[in-house]
C-alpha cells in the first residue's frame, strides 16, 4: 500500500475504559471497533489481526486469545492497495502516558493463523516469522522509531524462549 496504513489492532481509552481496539481503511477513510471488554496488565495475550482486501466486502477481524474481540464487515478494503508492511509492537501511540510493552512470535500468513495457545510454535504457512530468538531484529528489514520512542530485543519477559521484544514510547505521539 505504499506510505499507507491500512489497518491498527492494539488498545485504545475510549469512555475513560481501555478497550481493544480495530481500525481499518474504508475507501480513503477509517473505520473503527471496539470490544466490550478491556486487556489486563502484566498477562501475555494471543493476538492476531484478520484483514482481507476487497472492494466492496472487505473485512477486519481482531481476535485475542483464539476469541473474536471486535470486527468491521463490508468495507472497500482494497481502494490503497495490498499490504506491503506489517508494524509490530506500538504502532501507533498518541495522547497518553508514557508506556512499555514486551512483545514475542510475530507470524504473517495469508491464512488464519490461530491463537498460540502454549509456549510452543504454531505451526502452518508463514510469510514472515519472527520469536527474537537471534537476541535482535536481524530477521527484520528495518525498524523504524519516533523520537522519545524505543525498540531492543531484551532476555527478559520472554512468551516462548529466551528473548522477546521490548518496545517503548514517551508517549508524545507517533509511531514505533
């Protein structure tokens, strides 16, 4: 799609409640859902991000832990483009507090994945899969940080294994 973004999965404050959070492109437009219930902290989630391109019945789907949180049916999915870049980690981080997260197995496919229900592979067809086993983001092909933000591959905290990705924001806005 080029420079443009075509769908975030991640946590939003809506209501004064922290929510999962879907976005996806609708034409040149976005469109947005919200789950009924919010993550909690300190607890390692399954998450994975369903998008399909379509003019007219493209759809967005978040699932966490195996389960669908929220999803957008029927849009123009397709009018910018197939995706060409995944963002992993805070991918997009404005109006809130400074914050950190760790983050490990990142797997793209073209079909469903699934959620990773132990701490062993999952397996199937992967496009691009990454547990920060190497201890840093040799795999990727490029990391990219906002000033005030922060990405390493840390040997803390890890899902599965021994390393993990650890991402960072002051919380001033753009993206990881």
């Amino acid at each position: 799609s080029g420079s443009n973004d075509l769908a975030y999965a991640g946590w939003r404050k809506i209501g004064g409640s922290v929510k999962w959070s879907l976005i996806v492109r609708d034409g040149t437009g976005w469109v947005s859902a919200y789950s009924s219930m919010g993550p909690s902290l300190n607890q390692w989630y399954s998450v994975e991000l369903h998008w399909v391109g379509a003019s007219a019945n493209g759809v967005g789907e978040l699932y966490v832990n195996g389960q669908l949180a929220c999803s957008i049916q029927g849009r123009n999915t397709a009018a910018l483009g197939s995706v060409d870049q995944v963002r992993f980690g805070l991918a997009e981080v404005y109006n809130c507090a400074s914050n950190t997260i760790n983050a490990d197995c990142l797997k793209t496919s073209k079909t469903p994945i699934g959620p990773e229900a132990s701490p062993t592979p999952t397996p199937g067809p992967a496009i691009f899969e990454d547990g920060f086993e190497s201890g840093s983001f040799s795999a990727w092909t490029g990391t990219y940080t906002s000033s005030g933000e922060g990405a390493a591959v840390v040997n803390s905290m890890p899902y599965r294994g021994s390393f993990s990705a650890m991402f960072s924001s002051n919380g001033n806005g753009d993206y990881e």
